[in-house]
C-alpha cells in the first residue's frame, strides 16, 4: 500500500552511517581535483621557498694539539699523556666553541655575526681513538671565502687561549680551510614529494568531508 501523498519517507529502520554516504562521481571528481591542485600548490611553493632562501657555503679545517717547544722530557711525556687521554683536547674544544670568536669571525667574512655558524668536534680519528689530539672545525657562511675565513680566524683567535686553558700545548693546522668551502645541499627531491603528499591529504580529506556533509544533507531533505 502506497503512503499517503505529502507524507514523509519513513526513516526508522536502519540508514547509512554517514561515513559510508557514497558520494556521487561529480563529487570524487570535485575532491580528486582539490587534492591534486592542492599538492601542486604545496610543492611549488615550497620549491619557491627553498630557492628564495639565502645560499650558505661550509667549509672544514682540523687541528691538532701537540705539546709546545722547549718542554723537559717528562713534560712533553706528560703532555702526549694528556693528549693520549683527550683531556687536552676537551679543553681545547669547549674554547673553540666559545661565541667570543663569531665576532671578529663574521668581521672577517664581511658580514653580522648571525650570519656565520661554527661547529666543532673530536676528529673522525680521535672519536676512534687513533689520535684524540685532532679537532674537526665546520664553519658556514654567504660566500665561500666568508666560510673560509671564518674557520681560519676562529683558528687564529683561539689559539693562544687553548694554550693557557690546556697547558703546554700549541695548535696545528692539519687541514687549513682554504679551499674546502663546498655550497650546502639543499633539501632533496623528497622533501618536495612529501610536502606535495601532505598538501594532497589535506586539501582532499578537508573537500571530501565537506562534500560529504553537503550530499548527508540533501539526502536528508530529499
């Protein structure tokens, strides 16, 4: 028996969750092209982003201490013991990291201290306990020769403090840093991929949930 005209469906039996509402294909088309122009978006963006972005060379040095000229015997034995240890050499680079060098650093380089970043660290030998005399520098500035100067100076200017905090020792350059300043990689091709993913999920999943709150709806009222 057919219902009344003008009466309203009957919806006390079980209805579609509305999670599972199927959405119409010009619906999924609607989401599928938001998701993807979204992506595209995302990652041309960040692509612009990452080209805007100041370029920053880094270049590397390494030293070592060694004990000091005119030391008796038992003072350069005393010494080699101490470097042996690495307990000069942690001297040596607790002053090397002082932030008191970044300023006549940078001045060296031709621009403000906030430009310019030095790391320093045991060398790759010492850390395998070959020679824990050797001290990695990397220092990073705008320009090439700004990252190499500012390696060289932290170098210069730190020197005679490491041999009145150490003790009897001087600092040799290894490895000076002219000519080793390298321009720093930027992200790679999958951060782009990333960033294009996520702006795809976002986009798409903030459509489909409301094209699906939209078509709940209609349904609703039909």
């Amino acid at each position: 028996m057919s219902a009344p005209a003008g009466a309203r469906p009957d919806t006390s039996g079980p209805q579609p969750r509305w999670g599972r509402v199927p959405l119409s294909r010009r619906s999924r088309i609607v989401v599928a092209v938001v998701a993807i122009v979204t992506a595209v978006v995302a990652a041309v963006a960040t692509f612009v982003a990452l080209g805007a972005a100041r370029p920053a060379y880094t270049a590397s040095a390494t030293i070592a201490l060694v004990p000091a000229q005119g030391l008796t015997a038992q003072q350069a034995s005393d010494a080699w013991k101490d470097i042996g240890n690495g307990r000069a050499t942690a001297v040596a680079i607790v002053v090397l990291r002082q932030q008191q060098w970044l300023v006549p650093a940078a001045a060296a380089a031709g621009v403000a201290p906030d430009r310019v970043e030095v790391t320093v660290a045991p060398g790759t030998a010492g850390a395998t306990g070959a020679n824990t005399a050797l001290i990695d520098i990397s220092s990073t500035a705008p320009s090439p020769s700004g990252a190499e100067a500012v390696a060289a100076t932290v170098i210069d200017k730190a020197g005679p403090a490491i041999r009145l905090a150490a003790g009897a020792y001087v600092v040799q350059v290894t490895n000076p840093p002219d000519g080793s300043a390298v321009a720093e990689a930027k992200p790679r091709t999958e951060i782009l991929i990333i960033v294009a993913l996520a702006g795809g999920l976002a986009g798409g999943g903030l459509t489909w949930l409301r094209v699906r709150g939209r078509e709940e709806e209609r349904r609703r009222r039909a």
